[in-house]
C-alpha cells in the first residue's frame, strides 16, 4: 500500500512511518502542504493521512485539491483540534475519516486499512484467493491452511497482486505500491527479485504468478 503522510512534527511523523514500514507499507512523508500538493501531483496514493495545521497552510487544502481534480484517494484527517465543527468542516470538504491527536498508532493503522479496503473490493478483514487467505492486519498469508514464511516485502508485493487479482499488473505500477521516494535506488529489477521469490513460496498451491512480457504480472488460481 502506498501512502502519503502530510505531519510537520517529527517524532510523530517518524513514528508513524516505521509502524507502516514495519508491516512492509511504502510512506511519503512530506511536511508542508506545498510537498503534499507536489506529490499528489505526481503519484496516486491508496490513502492520504494529512495533518490539519502546517507552517504553510492547512491540510484541507491538500484534501479540497484531490477532490476538485476527482480523485477518489480515502482520506484521513489528523489534528490537535477537538472542536466538533472542525470534525465536521473537514468530513464536508471530502475527507473520508478523521483521528484527534494524540492517538494510538494501532487505531490509525486500523483506520487506514479499513479505507482501503472501502475502495476496493474486499470489504471483509481478510482477502481469499484460491486457496490463500491473507490478513492485512497483520500482513501474514496461508496457503492451503498452512503459514507462508513472507517477508514484509514479500506480504506487501502479494498485497498488491491480491488486490488486482486476476488482472495484468504493470511493474512500474507495482514498484510504486511497495516503494516510497525514500527507497533510494530501487528500481524494477527489484520487482523481478521480489517476484521471483513470492513465486517460489507459493509453489505447491493453486496460486501462482504468470508472467505476460512486456506486460506485467498477473495472479491466477487453478479451478
């Protein structure tokens, strides 16, 4: 999953960064709304999480940019302000949720998977797929019943796979679900390590990986 993190104060920025990290999520973490415009400008996001007071502006900018270009990205709201018409002025403006700091780092994360989830099609907790269930709460699949030994990595290429099940995933646009700008020097030969080994762990199920080149990747499962 890619995310953008809008959040000037550092020590919660960096916490929530190595909490999303951890799970194998990629993270944009910008610190000023013109960053967060200059990013949403060049990137699709499967969530934003912006901060509502910045040094430069408000994050409702960001919010009111996205939606005034049609963007469907989910949206979450971060803020010290605990007034209810804040909450609601910024539910009006298109955000999709809304968290008040301080908060718990498993409760955003909760929140944010919830809204991915909302804007695709798995609404359930879990994504079944052949015979593989995987949880992205916690990132861990099975096959057959049995725990696949993923790399968070590895859980997140599966993730995005999953998500477009069926269909032919470019690799550029798999590169940019599981890297962040961060990730220096990554490039689509990244794509390939990662699929190579994700394709050796899931031998012996009836899932697999099926290369169409110049194409992508595509996830299939046997009747």
């Amino acid at each position: 999953m890619r995310i953008l993190l809008l959040e000037d104060a550092v020590d919660v920025a960096e916490a929530i960064c190595t909490s999303f990290a951890r799970r194998g999520d990629a993270v944009d973490h910008v610190a000023t709304v013109a960053d967060a415009q200059a990013s949403v400008a060049v990137q699709d996001y499967d969530v934003a999480v912006l901060d509502i007071g910045l040094p430069d502006g408000d994050g409702t900018e960001v919010l009111r940019a996205l939606r005034d270009r049609k963007s469907a990205t989910p949206v979450l709201m971060l803020t010290a302000r605990t007034k209810v018409d804040d909450r609601v002025s910024a539910l009006d403006s298109g955000a999709d949720d809304y968290l008040v700091k301080p908060f718990d780092l498993r409760e955003l994360e909760a929140r944010v998977r919830a809204l991915s989830r909302r804007s695709g099609p798995d609404r359930s907790g879990t994504v079944s797929f052949g015979d593989i269930v995987f949880d992205p709460a916690s990132s861990t699949a099975t096959a057959h019943g049995e725990p696949l030994a993923l790399t968070r990595r590895e859980a997140s290429l599966l993730e995005v796979l999953l998500a477009n099940r069926g269909r032919v995933v470019a690799k550029d646009r798999i590169l940019e679900r599981m890297f962040s700008f961060d990730d220096d020097e990554v490039g689509l030969n990244a794509v390939e390590t990662y699929v190579g080994r994700l394709r050796r762990k899931l031998q012996g199920s009836r899932v697999s990986i099926r290369t169409l080149r110049g194409l992508g990747y595509q996830l299939v499962a046997d009747v």
